[in-house]
C-alpha cells in the first residue's frame, strides 16, 4: 500500500506522508501543509477527522465497537480487573505485579486525606453547589497544598497522580456532605479505594455504613469502564491545557468542566431526569423517540449515540448485565430500568436510529447502577470524573513526555468583517 497521499490545491500537487498505528489506523500528516502550499489549513469543525496526537494508551474501533486499554479488551478486564489496577495500568503502561499493586495500594491508602486547610474550602460554597464545579475547584486548590507536585513536568509524577487518585473520592464525598449539611467522615485506611469512598458518602458518626460486597463491585465496574476513552473533549482538554506545561492538578481541573457538559458526562444525569420524565407523565417513551427524531426541537435522547461507536458501545453492553445482576443480588426495583429497558428497544427498532447507527452508550445504564448504590442524580458525573481521572494522568503523563509535542494551538478559517475603519460613539447608530 502507497505510504504517500497526494493533495491537489489549484495546480499544484502536494505529497503528504501517510502515517499508520499499530491497528492499522491511517492518516495523512499534514503537519508541512500550511508551509508548503503557503497558507492553506484543513477545516474540521468538532475534529471528528483529525488526529491529534499519536497515543499508545487506549485502542476503540468504532465501528466493531472494540475498546481496549493498553491492548486488553475492556470485557476481560472488566471480569478479571479492579479500577485501581486498571488506574495503574493505563497510566505506567503495564498491569502491576504484586509488589507494585501493593505499593501502589498504600500509596492510595497514605494520600486520602485531605489537608485540614483545603478542607475550609467547602464552607466557602453555597449548600446547594453544583458538586463538579465543586470539584474541580478543589482539583485545582490541590495546586496551592502540593506546590512540589504543581511543577510543570512529570518528575513527580508518581506521587502527584496517587494524591489526586486518592484524594479525588474525599473531595467528592465531601462535597455530598457539605450538601446535606452532614459531619465529614474521614478516610478509614483499612478500607479498599470503592468501599472507602462509599464510607466516606453514607457512613455517619454514629452509624458506619457497610457496603455489601456486590455493590462496592458495580461501582468499581463503573469507575473502570469510564477510566478511559482516547481522545474525547474532557481528555483533549487535559492535553491541550498539559500542552502550555501547566501542571496535572489544574490540567485535571479543565478536564472536569469539559466532562461537566450535558453532551458529555453529564449525560449520564440528563438520562435519569429524562426516564423520570417519562415516568412522572411528562413524557411518554412514543413523544420522547419522536421528539429525538424532530429536527426542529432541540430534544436529544439522552445515553443514545457516540461520536465514535456507530455499533454498540461496548461499555453499555457491560453495564447493562452488571445492571441487572446488582438489582438482583439485592433486590432492588426501580422502575426507570424498566423504562429503559423500553425506550432502548424503541429506538433501536427505529428507522432514524438505526440509519444514523445510534445505540446506547455507556451513560445510558450507568445512571441507573449510581442510583441504585445510593448515589444521588447530581453526583453522577462526578462518578464519571473519579473514573475517568486514569485516563487524564496517563494522557497528561504522555504529553509531557513526548519531546516532539507542540504547544496545541488549532487554527482558524477568518470569518468576520474585513478591515474597517473605528467609529466615534456619536456616529454610531
Ligand atoms: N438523539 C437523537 N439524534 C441523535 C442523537 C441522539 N442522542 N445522537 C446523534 N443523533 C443524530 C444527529 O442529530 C445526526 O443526525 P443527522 O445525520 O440527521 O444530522 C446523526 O444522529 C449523527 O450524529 P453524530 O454525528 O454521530 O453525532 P455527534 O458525533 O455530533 O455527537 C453525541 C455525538 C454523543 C454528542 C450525540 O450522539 C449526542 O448528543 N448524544 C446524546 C448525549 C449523550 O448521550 N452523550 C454521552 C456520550 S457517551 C459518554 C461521553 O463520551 O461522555
């Protein structure tokens, strides 16, 4: 196969390098383009042909709906793996052996607290605080506590991305407590990552909160399935602001308000109001498929579609089992997975879904696992942040250590008024 591509602009012919992965993915490098043919740019609004970066972390083929992490299918890790493992992996490139899992373990287990001073930061919020603006306020107020680890490089990298492993769950249910106006519970070191966290959200004072074994396991499902997913707006985020050599804290910060989107993470509590909708009256499963389909409302249906998947997501498809298996093992009903379940199978017998390849994503069954464990609806996409935070060290780790990585600074196609003279305020109209 031709390694080159050739670009005709005018007369002019351009001979542009094809580069290839290690999955047989190709692209044309257009990096001398601008230079060779004297100012001419490629245009692609929302990037969806561009390659940004070459990466070794995550592998998807949209198309199979094929995601691996680091070359292992998320189906075998999801049966076999943890998240913290999972977290190291995606970050060092290798699964641990026992020593490293260990050290890795009491690292996470030294790093939980956090600084009584940081702490303070909550009573500065309002009761009624969006808990991702929250945290990533707090993300990046862990710049001003670590100021060893706020360096631009990846030196201390190490101690950097467990501190914020570590310490991103008890800023989280901290916030959840701030909320309801409850005591904060600290770390309890003799627990695992997902139970300490879930200690920390429900345990009181006087009454500890345990876990049952199955749910602290659909919650660890859920944090690793979203640990990680190339190059999408959150995580192009924390490479681009990586990119200016700002530091993992604040570069994380940014990756948490791109995920805060409703296109985005925060799709995942967008599915729960709009099934409520749907239960509450508001909505029927019919108006709702209808209203997606309607090109002059803005109605989307929420947890359906990907910008990459044109098949099954496959973490939806993980989620859905460890959906119905939870609900199982404790019993539980909720009548939204019901709807769900409905609304799924509408769509997908739906000629406009089906032609555009839209199928559920991860966000549309992960909503209803969160509820189930206790999670509240505006907590959910902090769930997603706790999850996919591997996945943005292991990115921010890559663009520091790439030397041939420029500072990211897209380009433009100029749109606006051409030169003009300034009016005086009195002659404007
Ligand atoms: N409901 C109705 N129509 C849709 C939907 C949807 N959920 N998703 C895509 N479409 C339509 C879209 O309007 C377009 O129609 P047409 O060809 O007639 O113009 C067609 O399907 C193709 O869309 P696309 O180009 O594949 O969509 P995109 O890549 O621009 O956007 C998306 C991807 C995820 C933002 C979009 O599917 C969406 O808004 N979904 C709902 C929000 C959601 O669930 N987001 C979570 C994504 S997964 C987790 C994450 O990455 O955060």
């Amino acid at each position: 196969m031709t390694n080159t591509a050739t670009m005709k602009i005018a007369d002019q012919e351009y001979s542009l390098p094809i580069i290839e992965g290690t999955e047989g993915e190709r692209a044309v490098d257009i990096t001398k383009l601008r230079n060779q043919s004297k100012g001419c740019i490629t245009y692609d609004p929302g990037f969806g042909n561009t390659g940004a970066c070459k990466s070794d972390i995550t592998f998807i083929d949209g198309e199979k709906g094929i995601l691996r992490y680091r070359g292992i299918p998320i189906e075998e890790l999801a049966e076999k793996s943890t998240f913290t493992e999972v977290a190291y992996l995606l970050i060092w490139g290798e699964l641990p052996n026992e020593a490293q899992r260990k050290a890795f373990s009491e690292l996470l287990t030294d790093n939980a607290l956090l600084h009584e001073n940081l702490k303070n930061h909550f009573e500065g919020f309002p009761w009624n605080a969006p808990p991702m603006a929250m945290l990533s306020a707090m993300i990046n107020a862990l710049s001003c506590y670590h100021l060893e680890l706020a360096a631009p490089c990846a030196i201390l990298l190490e101690e950097a991305a467990t501190k914020l492993i570590s310490k991103v769950r008890t800023i989280a249910a901290f916030s959840y407590k701030m909320t309801r106006g409850e005591p904060f519970i600290y770390p309890d070191p003799n627990r695992r990552y997902v139970s300490n966290f879930l200690h920390m959200m429900f345990s009181l004072p006087h009454d500890t909160y345990e876990a049952p074994p199955i749910v602290a396991q659909a919650l660890d499902k859920v944090l690793m399935l979203h640990a990680d997913h190339e190059q999408n707006c959150s995580t192009s985020t924390v490479r681009m602001v990586a990119s200016a050599e700002a530091n993992l804290f604040s570069s994380v910060s940014a990756g948490v308000c791109a995920l805060w989107g409703r296109l985005h993470g925060g799709a995942n509590m967008a599915v729960i109001e709009m099934l409520e909708s749907i239960r509450e009256g508001g909505l029927s499963i019919k108006k709702c498929v209808e209203l997606a389909k309607d090109k002059n409302s803005d109605f989307k249906l929420m947890g359906f579609g990907h910008r990459v998947y044109k098949n099954f997501d496959p973490r939806a498809i993980i989620l859905r089992k460890t959906c119905e298996e939870l609900f199982a093992a404790i019993k539980h009903q909720d009548p939204l997975l019901d709807i769900a379940r409905e609304l799924e199978e509408a769509a997908l017998n739906d000629s406009y879904f089906v032609e555009r390849n839209l199928y559920p994503n991860v966000d549309f069954y992960s909503g209803i696992i969160l509820r189930a464990i206790g999670i509240p609806t505006n907590m959910f996409t902090v769930m997603f942040a706790i999850g996919r935070l591997p996945g943005w060290i292991a990115h921010w780790r890559e663009v520091n250590e790439d030397t041939s990585m420029r500072i990211a600074r897209p380009r433009q196609i100029y749109c606006g008024y051409q030169k003009r003279a300034y009016v005086p305020i009195e002659q404007r109209p």
